[in-house]
C-alpha cells in the first residue's frame, strides 16, 4: 500500500471533493401570464435561487431540462400543452401551479380531474403535519393580498379526485380545495390557489412561500 507524506494529504484536503461529489443544484423554470407578476420569481430571488424564464410554447422534449417547473400567477391552463406536461411529471418532473386563472381553466395538464371554483378569502390547513406548513401558528391561512378586502388566492379546487391529498381548504366552501398535492408517475405536482403579494411583508405568506419553495425543490433535487 503507498504512504503520502503530511504535504501531500493536506493538498488533497484543499482540494476537496471531486467533481463526481459535486450536487448539482435543481434547474427551474417559470412560465407566467403576459402582464402579471411572478411570484414565483419573487420567492427564488429571496432565496437566491436561479430560474429561466420559459414560454408556455416550449417544446415537450424540452420540459426535461427542468426539476421543477412553476406555471405562475393567473397564467390560463387551457394554453399550455396539456400532455406534454403530464408527460412530465409522470418521467419524473416536479410541477407547480400558483392561482390559475379561473377563466381558460383546463385540467388536460393534470394526472387526475380537478377543476377550478370561486375565489377564496381565507382558508383552513388541514394538515399541519406537512412541511409547508412548518412554523405557522394556527389553523388559518387569511391576507395574502388585498383587492376590496384581505383574501387568500383568486380561485379555489372544486372536486377535486381522490388521488389529491387537500393541505388545506376554502374555509367557508368547505368541500372545495385551496393547497392539493399528488404523485404521478415518479414526478410530483402541487396547485395551490394562492397569491403572494404580501410575501415578505406579512408572516403567514412569507412563510409559506418559503416552505413551499423549499419542498418542491428537495423534491426536485431528488430526481
């Protein structure tokens, strides 16, 4: 077996790991609707965490670049390649929808049915287990932007299929969905009707918007 000297070993320690232990960070993308601000982009930058601009045109074969993709604040569904983007999460993509327009909602992007209801002026975790959630006191996700009042997000999830767990619901129309997650495939996909407006101005909504983040990117960099 061969010795090394002192110097020797401690040039190895300066060195450090090879490029083989290298972790790769996960590679986002944000699609958003024309005109509208991205939370999305709000939330990474405060976390300074890279992302590409993408258009809702891109290739199907180019969706797999991307760890995680956030389709963004109001963006119409109905004008995304539906299949491309089931596609997606079903070879193991991370997909994450923030308050989709209400009008030109389609749930041909989604693994299982959903569909899209009224908005909502504060919603109900129901549960609070799960880490997007960590750190927020209470049951009770209310102010999150302002427009003739505080309210949460500009849609809710009507009927949502078994397949999706409900993290939390609209708190006076108790059956529709606010946050639902599901797995596909090997991939993941989150919707939630939420907006952020108040991010890094109110508590509750710079919380979630960082365990929300959080998540999905450990998820993506898992892929």
């Amino acid at each position: 077996m061969p010795r090394f000297g002192p110097i020797f070993v401690l040039l190895l320690l300066l060195a450090g790991p090879g490029p083989s232990a290298a972790q790769t960070a996960p590679r986002v993308g944000i699609i958003q609707a024309t005109g509208m601000g991205s939370f999305g982009a709000t939330i990474l930058a405060h976390r300074q965490t890279p992302f590409d601009t993408i258009p809702s045109s891109i290739a199907g074969a180019d969706l797999g670049r991307y760890d995680l993709i956030v389709i963004d604040n109001l963006f119409r569904l109905q004008d995304l390649n539906g299949p491309a983007f089931k596609a997606y999460v079903q070879n193991g993509g991370v997909l994450l929808v923030i308050n989709p327009r209400v009008d030109g909602f389609s749930r041909g992007w989604a693994p299982y049915e959903i569909f899209a209801g009224e908005h909502t002026v504060e919603a109900r975790i129901t549960n609070r287990k799960h880490p997007i959630f960590a750190g927020i006191s209470g049951d009770k996700l209310a102010d999150f932007a302002e427009s003739n009042g505080a309210f949460v997000g500009n849609c809710s999830l009507t009927e949502p299929a078994r397949e999706w767990k409900v993290l939390a619901r609209h708190a006076r129309l108790s059956r529709n969905a606010v946050i639902v997650e599901a797995a596909f495939g090997t991939g993941h996909v989150v919707v939630a009707c939420t907006r952020f407006d108040h991010y890094d101005a109110k508590a509750t909504p710079t919380r979630l918007g960082d365990n929300l983040f959080g998540y999905l990117l450990s998820l993506a960099a898992a892929r």
